[in-house]
C-alpha cells in the first residue's frame, strides 16, 4: 500500500520513457547531465585553487577548509530559501537552473579580484548559494522523463556533476595554471550549462504538477515517515561524503610526503591526477548505482554501497605513507562507493511524498544533508592533528553506519505497509 501519488520503488508496473518517446527522454537526460557536469564545476574552485591561496595569504589547515565550508554554507541557505519559499515547485525548473548557474558562474569569477581571505569566502559562499539552483531542481527534472528507469536517471545526473565538481583538480595540473584560469574554466562552464537548459529543457511526461505557495508545505514534506528515514540514512551519507571529497587530495599529497621522504612530491603530476580521479570515478559509481538500484531495490543498494564506502574509511588509513600502488586503489574504490549511492537518497525521497511536494522534500533534505557537512568538513583538521592522517578518516565510517540503520528502518516500514 503505497500513499496517494507516490510512485514505489518496487512498482516495477509504473510507466517508463518507452511508453512515451523514448529517445526524446534519453535525450533530455544526456543534456541535463552535461548541463551539470558544467554547471556545477565551480563548486571546488576554491579548493582546487587552495595551495596558490594559501601561499598568498597564509592560510591555515582549517582556514583552507573554509575554502570548502563556505560553499557548503552558501548552499545550505540557499536551499533553505528555496525551501521555504517552495521555489522547486512554484518556479519552472528550466529558467531556475539557468539564472542559477549565471548567477553562480559570476560569483565563482569574483575569487579572481578576492584583495583578501574574508572577501574570497564570501565569494565561495555566494557561489553556494546560487548552486542551490543547479543542483536539486536537476534532479526532479530528470524524474520528469523516467520512472521505471528512475534510478538510472538521477543516478546518471549525480554521477554528472560528481565529475563536474572534480574538474578544477584536471584544470589545476595544467602548467602555468592559477586561480584566474581555474575559476574562468569553472565560470564558462557554468554559463554554458545554463544556455544549454534555458534553449533546450523540456519536462518530460511525468511531469510534477505545479502549486501555489503554501507556507505548510515543508512541515508537510517532513511528517512523511518514509521521507524522515530517507533522509537520516542521506544524513549518514553526506556526513562522510564531503569530508571524503574535501580532504581526500591533502591525504593524498601527505602520503606522496610521507612515502617518498621529499616534500616535492606533494606536487608531483601524479598526486594531482590521482586527487582528481578519486573524486571523479564517483562518476561512474552513480551510473553504477542507478542501474544497481533499478535491478534490486533502491534501499538495497544504498545499503551495499555505505558499507563498502565505510570499509573503505577505515581501511585507508592503513595504506598512508605506503607506495601509490596500494594508496591509489583503496582511494579510487572509497570514490566509487562514497557517491554511488547519493542519488538513490533523492529517488527514495521522490517516491515518499506527494507530486506537488517533491521540489520542496529534494530541497529540504540536501539542505540538512549540506548542513551537516559543514561541521563534518571542519571537524577533519582536529582530527587530524591529534589521531594523524592514519586515523582521522576512520571516524567517517560512523556516517553509513548509521545511515545503514535509518535505511533498515525503511526497509521494514515498507514491508510492513506491503503486508497491510
């Protein structure tokens, strides 16, 4: 027994794209995930760009975190305006995205003319902000062509922007590389991304019907009992997830250092390439994962995925300071894992609610998500300087395990409303 317009996970009934225009559908999902892969880009320029910054204004380790944090931050008020003002229902989808992905692209530019720290955060944060209109309304627009193939979709889209987001790690190995060609690379890519929905979005034929404002509609979206337990095991998730993506170049580079005996090899070719392959396999992950999902059940995946990913968690730290032979498989199987199960979050969180709630539940819980890897991120250098790198990034795995007991939770509540 399922609520009234909620679509199941296990509904293997429900209409595809093949019962409609498939090709149009497959499509609309390869132009919205390169629409993402390039709209979101600028979200790690900061980062990325962090060994020139820091040398500039001689940052420390948590002030070079900032540099994420701030547009974790950014996004997480974004997402909560959105929320509250139910913009992902009440605004079409397409004019969002693109005036977001402008807005965001001149944000991410100003890093350039930063005169100090303080500026360059708030222009970190600002582009976080307008980030939040690249990122959710993407994923209920792809649930507008796709229903039995749902997973694959958004997972697909995810997978996009995972890699998106590791693209100022490729930029920053080129030579001669610095702040200003990394964010005008990250900035254009933005651009192009919100041209490319602005003159060619369509929704599909599953569409989310529209609503007028309504001030109850995020206490609505949050007394859905399936939509809580969703969201708890994302919790879980993105506790270590941008943690993970953050600091996973920095443990690289420290075990280069520690490996080889020579502070140099902190900026050898391969240190970068390895940093940007840890974060952009998750690409393959999430495609991996929607396919996964769609063939065993959403909750079954996710489950799959936070244990591997948090094995990987406390494993690594057993290879730091080893060859790179050891390092880089572990590194690039915790990426794969870390993502692999994201968009199955936003999946579960679009079967639990009503149509006209999806914009708002989406947003709602990739705002707490963001919000609570603000304090993640920022709790990594503490650790760090007390337990080594060896240990810090074992305190991860506490994410997915408990993600994986929320998720359980929802395995049970389902079997339970199947039995009724």
């Amino acid at each position: 027994m399922h609520s009234p317009g909620v679509v199941s996970s296990e509904d293997t009934s429900a209409a595809s794209p093949a019962q409609g225009d498939a090709g149009r559908a497959w499509t609309m999902l390869a132009l919205l995930a390169a629409a993402e892969l390039l709209g979101m880009s600028p979200w790690f320029t900061g980062s990325a760009a962090a060994p020139e910054l820091a040398g500039r204004w001689a940052l420390t380790g948590a002030q070079v975190g900032w540099l994420s944090t701030a547009v974790q931050l950014g996004f997480v008020l974004g997402t909560a305006i959105a929320a509250v003002l139910n913009l992902a229902d009440i605004v079409p989808a397409r004019r969002y995205f693109a005036w977001a992905a402008t807005l965001g692209a001149a944000a991410n530019l100003a890093l350039v003319w930063a005169p100090d720290y303080s500026t360059a955060i708030a222009t970190r944060a600002l582009t976080g902000f307008c980030m939040a209109g690249v990122y959710p309304p993407a994923l209920k627009m792809a649930a507008t062509w796709f229903r039995a193939r749902r997973g694959l979709a958004v997972g697909s889209v995810v997978g996009a922007l995972t890699v998106g987001k590791a693209m100022p790690y490729l930029w920053h190995l080129l030579p001669g590389t610095g702040v200003g060609t990394i964010a005008l690379a990250s900035s254009a890519s933005a651009v192009v991304a919100a041209l490319a929905i602005a003159l060619a979005w369509h929704d599909g034929p599953f569409a989310f019907p529209p609503r007028r404002f309504s001030w109850g509609l995020v206490s609505e979206v949050v007394r859905a009992p399936r939509w809580r337990l969703a969201t708890g095991g994302y919790l879980g998730h993105m506790a270590e997830l941008y943690s993970y993506w953050t600091w996973i170049p920095a443990f690289v580079a420290a075990s280069a250092v520690a490996w080889s005996g020579a502070p140099e090899t902190a900026h050898a070719p391969w240190v970068g390439l390895l940093s940007f392959a840890t974060i952009a396999v998750g690409g393959l992950g999430c495609v991996w994962g929607g396919l996964a999902a769609d063939r065993i059940g959403r909750e079954r995946l996710v489950i799959v995925a936070m244990a591997a990913s948090g094995l990987c968690a406390l494993a690594i730290g057993l290879v730091f300071g080893r060859t790179p032979w050891l390092l880089a498989p572990l590194a690039l199987a915790w990426g794969f894992f870390v993502i692999a199960d994201s968009a199955q979050f936003s999946v579960l969180v679009t079967e639990s609610v009503p149509p006209h709630a999806v914009g708002t539940a989406i947003t709602v819980q990739v705002c707490l998500g963001f919000l609570l890897t603000t304090l993640t991120i920022q709790a990594v250098p503490p650790l760090v300087a007390r337990a080594g790198w060896q240990g810090a990034f074992a305190l991860l795995a506490a994410g997915p395990a408990l993600g994986i007991v929320a998720i359980r939770r929802l395995q049970a509540q389902a079997r339970r409303a199947a039995a009724a």
